[in-house]
C-alpha cells in the first residue's frame, strides 16, 4: 500500500480548496502511484476515497491529527504533499506543516500551486526558509509568491507553475465550456473580517447600485448569488443576503447555495453569462468554462491570478477602497458587449503550467540555481 499525504484547508466548506483537494488526489495517484490517499480534512469528500486525518480539539479550539495517527509509524507516508492555496503566511502554520512534512516517509515530498506569504507575523520567514529547502519541489502559484519563494530559498527546487485550479475540468472531464444558453449573471462575495466594517458596507453598496444601474439599462435580467464558501464565520451567506435585501423588487434573484463537491460550482458558473466575484475562486472557475468575470481584487493572489492568465486590466477592481464607478464600469463592459471579455491565456496554456506540479516527478531534471525570474531545467539524456 503506497501512501500520500495532502495537506491544505481542506474540509472548511470552502469551493476552491474542495478543488485542490479533488485535483491533487487524482494527481498523486497518476503520477506517484499513490493508492491511499490521507488528507487534512476532517471528512470524507463526496467523491470518497480519501481519508481523513484531522479532527477538532474542542477543549483548544483548533485542528489537530486524529488520535490514531500521533504515532509516526502509524501515518508515515512516502509522500507528504502541500496541496495548494494560501497556506504559507504565519509562522504557526508553517511550522506546523514542516513538522508533518518532516514525519513523513521516504519523498520526496513537495508543495503544488502553493502562495508563499505576505507573512503575518514574526518569524514566519525564517519557519517558510526551512520549510522550503526540505522540500524536493515547489510550484508557485503566482509570481510574487516565485519571488519571494526563490528570495528565501535561492537553492530550492522552485518554478512558477500557476493555480492548479484550472485542471478541474480535466480531473473531471464535464463542464467545459459549451454552446449551450446562458442565462443569469453571477454574484460572488466574501468578507475580509479585517473590521473596517465602513469598507464592507461601501463595497456592498457599490456593488448592489453597479448591479441595479446594469438591470437598468436592460443587460441584466436576473441575479444569481453563488456562496463559494459556507463557513459559519468567514462565509459568503450574510453578504449575500444583505444583497439580496437590496436588489429585492428590482431583480429576481437567486442563490446558488454552497455544495461540497466543486464541479457543482464549476456547473453553475459554466451557465452564467458573466460573474462579479470577489472569490479569487470565482473567477479561476469562470475562466475554465469561459465565463467572463469581474474581479474584486482585495489580495495579492488577486493580482497574481489576473497577470498569469491576461485578465482585461479594466476588469480587475480595486476592493480596498472600492471605487464605485471603475466597478460600474467594469459591470458595463462585461455585460454590453457583444464579444465576451476573455483572460488573453488560453486555457489549455495554464492547464499546462499547472501540470508541471507533477510532471517533473517523471523526468531526470538538474536544476541550477537560479535568480529572479523564471527558473530553467534542463533534462538529463
């Protein structure tokens, strides 16, 4: 029995990390051989076969390894795997998967469409340095994760290989983009719990009057809200509902509420005519079934994913502050237009970049030490 182990937010009842989860348990198992996969969720994922390896300490408030898995000997794996995501930001946090990555097996164990800071706290740096020279490999999700990643660690295995989110519809092989009628514009919003709530209203109102002004003028007929992500704090529905309080009479909308297996959201946005989402997922998953999206962009991620696949400069918004006319304006390109308003980056482009989180486990590759920019491999014969 191989094993490997992915490690990420999974279980959060969050569609994006749903989407690392599903695509690095069908990777690990292409291209490691891998056929017990371990993850750190706390429940078993609609499409089964993985198992669990967290659970709650309700007495410390937090995720721990299950009881039967404190034993080394009873988890190690050859393979201990970064799945994706944000995940490298406090010190904690990193130390923690150091740790995990560190009890593991044989490896070579690696990270895969991974953002690398803004570091929150002291310390963190130092912890992601160590953190990324154990490792055999590390695929950046975006370039400013790369820098900092390589400026860290300039001997690390490092390259720049994009979300691994637009693999989705390959790991699944439905909902790619098609000729079918659409029909409904999407809504996708979040809360940043940084409490400025004077922001959070602003960018409320500047989204429900964006919305209102495009029904208006006759190119939107109705409103679909879509909750990416269903935790009790840090989730989408509150937002959506004091939306929905504002667009009532004046739209019909509908909520698309969150289901725990990403291709149903894949589905949704594959129908929509166009999305506003301050969800970066919202927006990866409406460019892999050609959706166009307006983007609110609170995060570097944000950015990053915009630069890698040519997202249309006027359709990424600033959301710290909002400024209500360039999302006005935005809205109004995205849904007047007669040609859709694409990413430059064909699809099949980033798939490719995503694949080279894996690839490289089936080449002989001699790396050399690089500086800024991206990293080259040359292939042993």
């Amino acid at each position: 029995m191989r094993r490997a182990v992915l490690l990420g937010y999974f279980g959060q009842e969050n569609a994006g990390d749903d989407a690392f989860l599903r695509i690095c348990d069908w990777a690990v198992r292409r291209y490691c051989g891998v056929t017990t996969v371990l993850a750190s969720t706390p429940t078993v994922p609609p499409w089964g076969g993985v198992v669990p390896l967290w659970c709650l300490d309700k007495r410390a408030g937090i995720w721990r390894l299950k009881d039967a898995f404190e034993s080394t000997l009873s988890w190690k794996a050859p393979h201990v795997i970064l799945a994706g995501g944000s995940n490298l930001h406090s010190a904690d946090m990193i130390g923690r998967y150091h740790q995990l990555v560190r009890r593991g097996g044989g490896g070579p164990h690696f990270a895969v469409g991974i953002g690398v800071g803004p570091f929150k706290d002291a310390g963190a740096a130092a912890r992601c340095r160590e953190l990324l020279n154990t490792l055999a490999f590390v695929g950046c999700r975006d370039r400013q994760s790369f820098e900092r990643a390589i400026d860290l660690a300039p001997n690390a295995r490092i390259e720049l290989t994009g979300d691994i989110a637009p693999l989705l519809p390959l790991v699944t092989e439905t909902h790619r983009p098609s000729s079918r009628a659409r029909a409904g514009f999407g809504v996708i919003l979040c809360s940043l719990l940084d409490g400025d709530t004077a922001a959070e209203a602003a960018r409320l109102e500047a989204v429900a009057a964006a919305v209102i002004e495009a029904v208006r003028r006759d190119s939107i007929a109705d409103v679909v809200l879509i909750d990416l992500n269903n935790h009790p704090v840090k989730g989408d529905a509150a937002l959506h509902d004091a939306l929905a309080r504002r667009l009532e009479g004046k739209v019909p909308v509908r909520r698309v509420r969150y289901a725990n297996d990403p291709v149903h959201t894949l589905s949704v946005l594959a129908g929509l005519t166009g999305v506003m989402t301050m969800r970066l997922h919202g927006a990866v998953f409406a460019y892999c079934v050609g959706t166009p999206a307006v983007m609110l962009a609170y995060h570097e991620k944000c950015y990053g994913w915009a630069e890698s696949v040519g997202a249309p400069g006027a359709l990424v918004v600033n959301a710290i502050p909002i400024d209500p006319r360039a999302l006005a304006a935005a809205l109004t390109m995205v849904t007047s237009s007669n040609a859709p308003m694409l990413p430059s980056v064909p699809l099949e482009q980033a798939q490719q970049m995503a694949f080279r989180n894996w690839d490289w486990l089936d080449q002989a590759v001699a790396y050399r030490p690089h500086a800024r920019g991206v990293p080259t491999a040359k292939r042993q014969r």
